[in-house]
C-alpha cells in the first residue's frame, strides 16, 4: 500500500512540475495559492466533517490570494521596468 502512495505522489508531483512550465507567475502564484488552499480548507473541513467543502472553499480563497501575490508582483516587476528605463533615458 505504501507503494501506491509512493507512486501517486510521484506521478502528482511530476504532473504539477511540468504542467506549470510555461504559465506566467500570476497563473503559477494562482495556481499553487489554489492548491495550498484546497489543502487546508480540506485538512479544516475534515475536522468538521466535511473534507470536500472545505477543500472546495480552501481552493476558492487560496486562489483568490495567489491572483493578488501575481499581480502585485507583477506590478513591482513593471515599476522595476520603468524606472530602468528611466535611468537609461536621463543618461
């Protein structure tokens, strides 16, 4: 049975590293907010009995908070842009 286990992570983990190969770091930052929510809310909600809603829950508010780590991200990595592109021009 071990093995099993094994194997399923195995296969889960190579799945999830090749599939996020070439999505940009918002959907990357979404996707993994996505799956570390859908995590918790399932490890919360089997506690009160309800593992699915949880993790459904999880994933939504994960999701939601991997979107804003994206973009803000993004937004620094844009200011970063312009302000080289700034300091070249004034030279």
């Amino acid at each position: 049975m071990a093995g099993k286990w094994k194997t399923g992570f195995a296969c889960v983990a190579l799945l999830a590293a090749t599939g996020c190969a070439d999505m940009s770091d918002k959907q990357r930052s979404t996707a993994i907010g996505a799956g570390a929510g859908a995590l918790g809310g399932a490890a919360i909600g089997s506690f009160a009995g309800s593992a699915g809603w949880g993790a459904l829950i999880g994933a939504g508010v994960g999701a939601a908070g991997g979107l804003a780590v994206g973009q803000s991200r993004e937004n620094e990595r844009r200011a970063y842009q312009r302000g080289v592109e700034t300091g070249r021009s004034q030279q």
